[in-house]
C-alpha cells in the first residue's frame, strides 16, 4: 500500500453507563412538604392591653396575604383605634369576624403578649407572631408550650442584615422617638415653629434591646440635646448624644 498504513474505524459503540444518565428524561419534581398557602388562615384579634391601639396588620399587608391565597380573619373592630375601619379590611379582602374565630385561625398575629385569657383560646399547634419577651414572661411561654404553640418572638429577632425585614425592635424605636417630640411640644409653655430657635433642651432615651439612634435621631433633628442610659451602645457615641446614670431596674413593662 505504498508504505501506507491504513486505520480502520470500528463502529462498534462502547458502553458508556454515564451517558444513559444524562440523556433520560427529566423526573418529575418532588413536591415541596408542608401545607399550601390556600389552606391556612390568619388571625388577627384585638388588641386589650390597657390604652393599646396598634394592630398587628394593617389593609394594605392583608392585600399582599390574600393575593398569596392566605385567608384572613380580623376581629371586628380590631383596628378602629389605629384609624383603620372594618370596612377597609373588608375591601382588602379580609373576613371580619368575632374573637373566637380569630383565635382559631392557623397562624395568630398580635402586637403585645397575649394574657391568660387569650391563651385558652388559642388553636392547639398553632402558630403564634407577636411580641413575646420569653425572659419576662415565662409563665406565658410554658402554657404555651403545654398547647404546642409554634410562638415566633419578634423581640427576639436578631438585628442582622439578613432579618431587616423582621426588625420590628427598630421601627416601634423610631415612632417612639417622634411621638417623644410631639409629646414634650404639648407640654412646652411657650409657641414655637419649625424654624425657631427655641428648642426642646434634653431628651432621654433608655435603652429597650434596640438601637438607640432610632428613638434619638429624631431628637436630633429637632433641636434637642438627646441624653441616653449608660448602658447604650457604642453607636450612640455617634449621633451625638451624652451618656447619663440611670439606677433602677426593670419589671415587665414598667421601670421601678
């Protein structure tokens, strides 16, 4: 063959075990465990903490849940003291009904701990959001265990970027730091506008778990000369405000 060597192809296909593996059709995808948002509830009752007047969702967060298939049920009247009507949680999509209904839905959101009335009514392995303060209140926490509840303290929530979200420490925080200058204007003896010179003089702020710069900040920005406890930390060096003694201790929700 002219000192060619010829090469012969051999078309004899050899097993490759990997192949068959890629080329089989897709399975179908296993189905994700748990319970489908169309079947669960939320409840949401009235606050009854003496002088309370927040609610825990307002109409435009039950828009958001009713679109994801949640139902939800308000106790009647739930919101009428944050200015938020029946009618609006209607119009939302939202069921108003009586207390006992809403204490039986599948998840309960609530703004203060509940009281030893509201736990016999809660639904057995339930799911309970609201603030809790466990350390506080432990009696509440072990019926609540005896029930099986799946409590979620929003106090305890740690203040990380990841669970921005979930900050509710924060923003309570900062509305008390507003409502703190509108408080101390009603009790000023004397007029003052926006632009005038005269300012409230201190404003003291004691430390609650959270960041001090969001009950000081509006402080701040209205003239004042924020003082905080000793115990603030290091971020409060840097807003500006000037650390005080505070002796007592706390109780609850009270300070002796």
């Amino acid at each position: 063959m002219g000192g060619c060597t010829r090469i012969l192809r051999s078309h004899l296909s050899l097993p490759r075990p990997w192949y068959r593996s890629f080329s089989s059709t897709a399975s179908s995808p296993t189905p994700t465990p748990g319970t489908p948002y169309a079947k669960l509830t939320i409840g949401v009752p009235k606050e009854i903490w003496h002088d309370e007047k927040r609610v825990a969702i307002v109409p435009a967060v039950v828009t958001k849940l009713v679109k994801k298939g949640f139902t939800v049920n308000i106790e009647e009247n739930a919101g009428t003291l944050a200015n938020f009507t029946n009618k609006a949680y209607e119009e939302a999509g939202a069921k108003v009904t009586n207390v006992n209904e809403a204490f039986q839905s599948d998840i309960i959101l609530k703004v203060r701990p509940t009281l030893e009335q509201e736990v016999s009514k809660l639904k057995n392995e339930g799911t309970l959001i609201s603030f809790l303060y466990p350390a506080q209140n432990k009696t509440l926490i072990e019926k609540l265990a005896a029930k099986k509840i799946n409590a979620f303290a929003m106090d305890c929530i740690p203040r990380i970027s990841r669970a921005q979200a979930f900050d509710a420490l924060s923003s309570m925080a900062n509305v008390a730091g507003y409502r703190a200058v509108i408080e101390a204007a009603a009790h000023f003896p004397r007029f003052f506008s926006v632009r005038s010179k005269i300012g409230i003089e201190i404003f003291i702020g004691i430390e609650s778990g959270t960041g001090p710069d969001s009950a000081v900040e509006p402080e701040l920005t209205s003239k004042t000369r924020p003082r905080s406890q000793s115990k603030l930390t290091e971020k409060s060096d840097n807003i500006g405000d000037e650390g005080i003694h505070v002796y007592g201790s706390e109780a609850g929700g009270t300070f002796e």
